[in-house]
C-alpha cells in the first residue's frame, strides 16, 4: 500500500462528513459553471471533508460527468506555450511551504501535468542531485518543460490521449499534480498509474486551487464547490482499488479571502 496522500492529500480510508449521495455522482451536478470557486468557510471545513468519508459503494460517475466544453484534442489546447503562473503570489509560497516540510531530499518526485514551473523549494531543488534524488515532469508542452529549472528531465506525454505513464514500475518516492486534476478526464486509469509508478510507502500531492480553463475543465468539477472537489479527488483515491492509504485534506491558504486558496 502506498504511504502519504495530500490534498493537499495524506493519509486517512474512513466515514460521515457526506458531500454526496452513496448510489450517484448527480446530487454534485448543480449550479452553472464557473470561473472562480470560492470556500466560505470559516474556520475552513476542507480538512473535515475526508475525515470521515461516506464513499459510495462503488465508482458513482458516468462518462458525461468527465465530459468538456471543448472537446477538441488537447494537444490543440497546449500548443502554445504559457509562461504565467495560473495561481497568485501567496498560493504559490503556501503551496512551497507544504513540500518543504513533507520532501525528503533524496526523494525521486515526478510532477504530472507538469509545465515551466513546479513550485518546489529552492533548497530542495539545489540540494537533490547530492541527496540522491531527482524530479521529472511530464506535460503537454515541451517548450515550457524545457524552460524548467526544477525538472532534471521531463515527457511530453497527453494523459487524456493515453494514461499509462511511460515509467518503471516503483520508480519514485513522491508524485505531485498542481491544480490540473480537473483537466484529467480519465482519472481512475490515472491515479491507478500513480500507484504503480510509487514506490511502497511512496506520497502523491495532488493540489487545488479556485481558478481554472473552464473549457477544458471536466463537467462534474465545473458543477460543484471547493469542499465537492476534495470529496470527489479524495474518491479518486479511494476507488483505485486498495492501492493507497486514506486521504487526507489540508487547507493552507495563505490569506482566505484576499488571495487565491490552496488545499
């Protein structure tokens, strides 16, 4: 079984903050679709979220919910190069802070629809060749791969065309995803790769934020809130059959309410 989750998610399977019914994937389908998404909630109730979960019985969502706007290839999509960052200054520094205090220096990281940036410590970056340890993007756009100067390598390889990463079983410690996990439309053959590529005892970060491309985000993820989104990533995990430990959420938003949010 593979180790730490974060939802920033780490480790916790369990049950009764229910966001949704057992036997379907529709009560999340309201609302229209947004741009933003915002987390009213003060204190914040993300890290209640999958504390104890009321998971369905089985996988609750249709090929509709991953549905896009724009269904047109991805490829298309990325072509071009974006150097922006597509969360703000704090966002950014929360989301540095949280690794800094949970890599290890030898560890071997692989980022999953990755790009220019990955938003690891600097000291960690530095600091990893000596350690034994590395980090390897894998993204649509080779040029903003190619500008990293976190990634020691990287793959240009489109997840929603195939899902099977092109590694190694067991060949990293830590697999990252910075909010890109609503843009997999395939995400239980996804997250069943991320297991495969961990090694025992191995962490994946998958984390989020408000802001998106909402045409090419999935259905399902344009139609529900903050708290909806840690519900339905956290079962992401939970339905890969067995393969990792329960999830754990925490918010560590720099300034609810004046910047952008990071779980």
């Amino acid at each position: 079984m593979r180790g730490g989750l974060a939802l920033l998610l780490a480790p916790a399977l369990s049950s009764s903050f229910r966001l949704a019914p057992s036997s379907t994937s529709r009560a999340f389908l309201h609302g229209t679709p947004l741009r933003m998404f915002r987390n009213p909630f003060s204190p914040s109730l993300i890290p209640k979220v999958l504390e104890q979960p009321k998971w369905p019985p089985e996988w609750p969502y249709s090929p509709s919910d991953f549905q896009r706007q724009d269904q047109s290839p991805d490829s298309d999509f990325y072509s071009q190069p974006r150097f922006v960052h597509h969360i703000d200054e704090g966002a950014r520094a929360a989301l540095t802070g949280f690794y800094s205090r949970n890599f290890e220096p030898g560890d071997d990281v692989l980022d999953i629809c990755s790009s220019w940036v990955s938003h690891y410590p600097k000291d960690w970056v530095e600091g990893k060749a000596k350690a034994g340890g590395s980090a390897t993007g894998l993204g649509m756009n080779e040029q903003e791969l190619s500008y990293s100067e976190e990634l020691d390598k990287y793959v240009v390889h489109d997840l929603n065309v195939d899902a099977t990463f092109p590694f190694p079983d067991a060949s990293f410690d830590v697999v990252t995803c910075v909010v890109s996990v609503d843009y997999l439309v395939r995400p239980r053959e996804v997250f069943g790769e991320i297991a495969r590529v961990l090694r025992p005892g191995g962490r994946c970060y998958i984390s989020m934020s408000n802001r998106c491309f909402p045409s090419k985000a999935f259905r399902i993820w344009l139609n529900t809130n903050d708290l909806e989104h840690v519900f339905i990533v956290g079962s992401f995990f939970h339905f890969t059959e067995g393969a990792f430990g329960p999830p754990k959420a925490h918010d560590v938003s720099p300034s609810p309410g004046m910047s952008d949010p990071m779980f």
